[in-house]
C-alpha cells in the first residue's frame, strides 16, 4: 500500500497542479476529492501549458487512472468541454484513463444563476466567488436535493427531482434575480444527453479505490484551493463551499483513514490570495506587483490578479497542525531571485498580543499586524539547478528556515514551471 495527499497550505493556487504533475509519474491512481470547476491546476509539459478543471492532473499520463471522486461537484458541460480540449491536444485519448463517481454531485443551471445573482445582489459585500455554482450545489447536497452523477442516468429519478428542484429555484430565480424562470423539460433533456455522454466513465469509485490500494498501486489524493479557504477552518466566510484539508479524502473519496500514509502540503515561496479576506503580510506596492509579474500571478480559472504578500508561516503552521503534514513541496522560489532582503512572518500582534494562530473572525484577521524574520535574498538565477546543493547557500537558508520554524521537512523544491525544474529531495512514494 502507498498513499500520498496533496494539499495546499495557503489560499489555493500554490503550484499543487505542477507538483501533482510531477508525482503522478510515480503514481498508479490520482484522485480529486473536492471542489469543482471553480480551482485550476496550471500544467506545464514541453513548454506547453494546459490548463484542468475538474479532470485530475494525472490525465497528461495515459496509463495512470483519474478518478473524480464523490466529494466533488461536476458540471457536465465543462467536463465534457475539457475532455474534448486535451483530446485535440493528443491527452485522453482513453476513456478508461477518467472514472467518475457515481456519487458526485452535479451542478445544474440553476446553481450557476444563483450563483451569479447572489454576488450581484450583495454588491460591496460580495464573497468573490468564481460563479460557477459551487456553492449552490453544495448546499442543495447538503439540504438533500441535490441530483448525483448517477441520477443522469435515470430519466425517471432525473425528472422528478429536477422538477421539485425547479419548484423552488424559479421561484428565487424569478422574484429575486429578475430573471426568465427555467424549463424544466429543457434542462432534463439537456442532462440526461450529458449522462449519456459520460455513462462510459460513470461507477462506484469507492469499490475501485478499495481495490486498488488492497492491491498495492500507488495511490495520489490531489487536493484543489487551499487550507485556508476550507468551509470549517479557513478565513470564513471567504473561503470555498468545501473542506480542502487531508481529512476530507476519507469522506469525499471513501478511502478509509488507516489507508493514508503520507500527507505533503504545498508551500509557496510568498503568500497569494485572491478576491475578498484578510491578508495579513500583502505588499500592496511595487514589489508586490512586481512579484505578481514575475510569477504570473492570475488566476488558471478566472484570470483575476492575485494579491501578493511575503511567505507568512502563521498562516502555513495553521495548515501543518490541521493536516498533519509529513512534508512540504515548496514552490516558485525562482520568482524570489534579487529581492533582498526577504520576509518572513512567524506570528502577529492583536490588540496588544503576540499571538502565533489565525483568528477564526475575519475582522481580527484584518487588524493583525505581522512580526517578521529577515533572511538574505539571492540574485543568482534558480531554474537550471537540479539538485539542492546547486541552490544559492542562501536559497538553502530560506528552506532551512522554513523547515526549522514549521518542524516539517521540505521534500520537493520548484525552481521553475516545467516538470524537469524540481528538486526531489525525499521519494513521494
């Protein structure tokens, strides 16, 4: 048995989409546990960028198994448009490569408009989602009437609860948003022709998982956000519609949890966040949009500048305590070159007090002040080592850092976007 989780310590969008990449050579299965098409992990193979959503990163390896797992919430156009997108790409070209949990629950129309109108309607006081009817449909799974991957197809099970579904959603649809209420013929139609589509990827994922971790294949959790946009343990209520930390893969995969071995969090080099919340160490100045430039800091789904700041451990320390991290992968040190000297912060003051946790009120988040550690930069470039002593002796500083002030080894170091730029200082598996 061999079983690794990724997930990301920060606001999400720490390069797990290149570390999963990278990993998934050496592994048999990968799994996505959470989310939906609201995360997207940015892969670079051959100088070639692509872009996933809902698919696993492990897609780009046509003997490894994908599986979306039932913790996750699927919109069947954009899989389907996705699938088609690395099909002409020479990616996917088997449809046994993908397995979609008969489990997972879909997103509708109607959750995107909800979605959609609710941000519009609470103006200045919007959440910052990505629109795409995540949070919706979580809540619709949550208040038992949501329709799963399997009910399409059913096209009697699929009707029913599409048409009591609607009894309530046009109501919302009309009389808040303003908007022409939904047909539900229509949409029946329109789902029950993706089922059809789909029905070759479509069965339990939890008897395939059981069996292929009884029979030893290795087995990778690919996590999507970040620990901090968790519904329970991040900056609430900025934060995604489902539990991102390692304790979600036993329920959103069905994997028991003595089946876990090893949990890595990724790590960036500074800290990033995008849309509304608390961020204690942002550089809101040149350097932080000079780091936005240099690491091409926009979002893979929406394209929204991301808010940069320093590396802040308070925040990644939170991440190590929930997670129970084995190791870290530390990403996009290479944008770090020539900033001198660089910040960390290990704890920060509220009302008076050091404190060295996140406040779960969001309103504390924002008053903190952060407590830093310098440490030297380097100007040499990052991105042809290929071992750890070929880094700066004071880019090997800043990793050592991080290692002795979060107590957890970190195993991989990125110096660049493409695979062959990592420095794998511990086997993942």
């Amino acid at each position: 048995m061999s079983t690794l989780v990724i997930v990301g310590t920060q606001w999400g969008d720490e390069g797990k989409g290149k570390i999963v990449d990278l990993l998934t050579g050496r592994a048999d299965v990968v799994v996505r546990f959470q989310g939906g098409n609201n995360a997207g992990h940015t892969l670079k193979v051959s100088g070639e960028q692509i872009i996933v959503h809902l698919i696993p990163s492990g897609i780009l390896y046509p003997d490894t198994l994908n599986i979306i797992a039932n913790g996750m919430v699927v919109d069947p156009s954009v899989l389907l448009k996705e699938k088609e997108s690395l099909q002409q790409r020479g990616h996917f070209l088997k449809d046994k490569q993908l397995l979609i949990s008969d489990r997972a629950h879909v997103i509708m129309p109607y959750h995107r408009i909800i979605d959609h109108g609710r941000e519009e309607f609470l103006g200045k006081a919007k959440i910052g989602t990505t629109g795409r009817g995540i949070g919706p449909a979580y809540e619709d799974k949550a208040s038992r009437m949501g329709i799963r991957v399997g009910d399409l197809l059913r096209p009697d099970i699929l009707d029913q609860r599409v048409r009591s579904a609607l009894d309530e959603k046009n109501f919302l649809i009309e009389h808040r948003f303003k908007l022409a209420p939904l047909d539900p013929g229509q949409v029946v139609e329109e789902y029950l022709d993706y089922g059809q589509k789909l029905a070759p990827h479509i069965t339990d994922t939890t008897h395939v998982l059981y069996n292929r971790i009884s029979e030893g294949s290795r087995v990778l959790f690919e996590g999507a956000q970040g620990t901090l946009l968790d519904i329970d343990h991040g900056t609430y209520p900025y934060v995604t519609s489902s539990n991102v930390v390692a304790g979600n893969v036993c329920c959103g995969s069905g994997v028991s949890p003595t089946k876990i071995e090893n949990i890595w969090g990724v790590v960036k080099g500074y800290s990033t966040r995008v849309g509304q919340g608390g961020f204690p160490t942002e550089l809101d100045n040149d350097l932080g949009e000079e780091i936005r430039r240099i690491g091409g800091e926009y979002g893979a789904t929406t394209g929204r500048p991301r808010r940069c700041g320093w590396l802040d451990l308070v925040v990644v320390n939170h991440s190590v305590r929930l997670n129970g991290l084995t190791g870290i992968a530390l990403t996009k040190m290479d944008v770090l070159t020539g900033i001198s000297p660089l910040k960390i912060c290990t704890s920060y003051e509220l009302d008076g007090q050091l404190i060295d946790r996140v406040p779960a009120n969001t309103k504390d988040l924002e008053r903190v002040v952060p407590r830093y550690r310098e440490v030297k930069g380097w100007d040499e470039p990052l991105g042809l080592c290929r071992s750890y002593e070929d880094l700066p002796k004071n880019a090997r500083d800043y990793v050592e850092t991080i290692e002795h002030l979060t107590g957890v080894s970190v195993n991989l170091v990125s110096v660049g976007p493409s695979r062959e730029q990592s420095i794998l200082r511990k086997s993942s598996f």
